[in-house]
C-alpha cells in the first residue's frame, strides 16, 4: 500500500540529494521523518554534504544552547523579581519598631556573631550586614563610635591600605578606627577575586549587648517551635 506522501517522493529525494538534511525536508514537505529515513537509504551523500550538514549541525547545537542560556536567565529574572516583589509586600505588612529591629539583629547574631569570647561582635564580608549592626549598635543601643572596633582579615594578595580605606568608605568610619589586619598566609599562591574585599569585624566590647541578643534569638527560636508545633 502506497504512503500518502508517495507523491512527494521524488521531490524529497531530490532535495536530499543536494545536500538538505532530513530535519529539512521534513519541515519543507511536511512528511514525517520516518517516511523520510527509508526514502533516503538509497540516497549517499557527497563527501562535501556529509561535512556541511555536520557543521550545521554543531552550528544549531550552539544556537539551541545560546537560546537555552537565554530564556533560562529570563526565567532566573522573572522568579528574582518574584521573590522581591514578595518580600516588598511581606514588609510593608511589618510595622517596623525597636522590637522588631532588635529581633532581627538578634536573629543575625545568633548566626554570624561571636559568643564563646566575652564580647559584642560580627565578621562578615557583606557592608550591608555590617551596616545594618552597626547602625543598630549606635542608634539602638547608643555606643559610641569611639567604642567600637573594626578589623580586617585579608588574603595573602590584597593591599591592607586599600581595603582600610575601602570598608571605612562603605561603612562610613573613620579609617583610624581600624586596627590591626590580620592575613591568611594559607591564600599564599593563590588570586583574590576582584569584588572580595575581605572580611571586617566590628567589635564592641559591651558583652552585655551580646548576652541580651542571644538570649533574645535563642528564646525566640524555641518559642516559634512550640508555637508552630508538630
């Protein structure tokens, strides 16, 4: 029994033979590929239209890759976009007030700030989180600038004076409040890339500070816990 593309046939073959590749005819003709493939076992390609339609080939893999990268950075945008769109809304329902604030600082704390050593402090290579403790510590808690410390920890192969004068840039502090920069001789042989800059400690010698804010955090943890139940 004859195929109901039988007459298109000819055509098929004959563009085949002058180098089309099946995917071509299929979507020229409309026949589908498997009527195709046996169509073209009789039909052998030159040497030349062999090593066209396998550069073609690689051609379209990379095309199909460099859209892939595309629409899935598009799709990357559109869910960032999404999570800050509900983060707005989940803010603009928060009345922010010094217990809210002190909160969240102690939820910072808990995770990032010492409390083995008999002391307030936070190491952390992101200026906004040392900017958001620091304004809390003058502003909340009314220390002092003067009371307050900063230190550097470094790799081998950053320049100590520039990274003073950076992060006493960022966070807005005298440069003669930094103190000692201590480096990591165990980066030695290997490169910093360009947008680290380091780790900076502030430190604020009220231990009674860091106390309260674990206390608070901790507290809070387990009252959550038992709120939300099993």
């Amino acid at each position: 029994m004859r195929s109901k593309w039988f007459n298109l046939k000819q055509e098929a073959i004959s563009l085949r033979k002058i180098g089309n590749s099946i995917r071509d005819v299929e979507i020229s003709l409309g026949i589908p590929r498997s009527t195709l493939s046996g169509w073209f076992k009789s039909v052998e390609l030159t040497h030349r239209q062999k090593i066209n339609l396998k550069n073609r080939h690689k051609e379209n893999l990379i095309k199909a890759r460099e859209k892939a990268i595309i629409w899935h950075n598009n799709q990357k945008i559109n869910r960032i976009m999404d999570a800050e769109r509900k983060a707005d809304t989940l803010l603009l329902n928060i009345k922010s007030n010094k217990n809210i604030i002190e909160l969240g600082l102690a939820m910072l704390y808990l995770g990032e700030g010492a409390k083995k050593s008999p002391t307030t402090s936070i190491g952390n290579s992101d200026p906004l989180i040392l900017k958001f403790f620091l304004k809390i510590l003058t502003n909340i808690y009314e220390i002092k600038i003067n009371k307050i410390a900063f230190y550097l920890h470094l790799r081998s192969d950053q320049n100590p004076r520039y990274m003073k004068k950076y992060w006493s840039g960022e966070l807005d502090v005298p440069i003669e409040r930094f103190g000692k920069v201590s480096i990591d001789k165990r980066t030695l042989k290997t490169k910093t890339y360009s947008h680290y800059k380091g780790v900076c400690v502030i430190n604020c010698g009220n231990v009674a500070i860091q106390r309260k804010l674990v206390y608070i955090g901790r507290k809070f943890c387990k009252k959550t816990i038992e709120d939300l139940g099993d």
